[in-house]
C-alpha cells in the first residue's frame, strides 16, 4: 500500500521538473542583479522565479491528498472538532 509520504516526494519530484523554470529565473535575476544592468527587470524576473517556486510544494501538497485515498495524521480535525462528511442528496 503507498504511503502519504511516498505520495508526497513522487508529487513533489514532479513538480519540481514541471517549474523548474522557477529555479532558473532566480539564478538568473540573482546573477543579473548582482551585475549592475538596473534593477528594473532583475527584479521583475527573481520575483517571478520566487513565486514559481513557491508554487512547487503548494502544488505538491494539493496533489498529493487529492491521490492519496486516506487523510494523513493532522489533518482529520482542526481545534479538536472532527470533521463531518457531507453527501450530496
């Protein structure tokens, strides 16, 4: 049977290839800042590299529960009050 975790380092594998553009935009708005052509698009491309990786766990997490047929340990209740299943009538 997968685990959660398996499940979760697969999906994270996956999303970092996918934005691996992120990555790149950060080495290249850091190199390009750090070499006095301005600030302007430095700035605009190692902004848009950061929030690109940002987006590589958040993306990650969120397809990892929707695969995972159980609820990982944490997550069933929030401030002691379980969490009810509602079915559509």
């Amino acid at each position: 049977m997968r685990s959660y975790t398996r499940v979760f380092v697969g999906q994270l594998l996956l999303a970092t290839v996918c934005c691996s553009a992120g990555l790149f935009f950060l080495f290249v708005g850091y190199d390009a800042w750090s070499d006095a052509f301005g600030w302007g698009w430095p700035v605009l491309v190692f902004a848009s590299g950061l929030v690109i990786t940002v987006v590589i766990p958040v993306a990650a997490t969120a397809a990892a529960r929707q695969m995972f047929p159980g609820s990982p340990a944490g997550t069933a209740s929030r401030a002691g009050v379980p969490r009810t299943r509602t079915t559509p009538s």
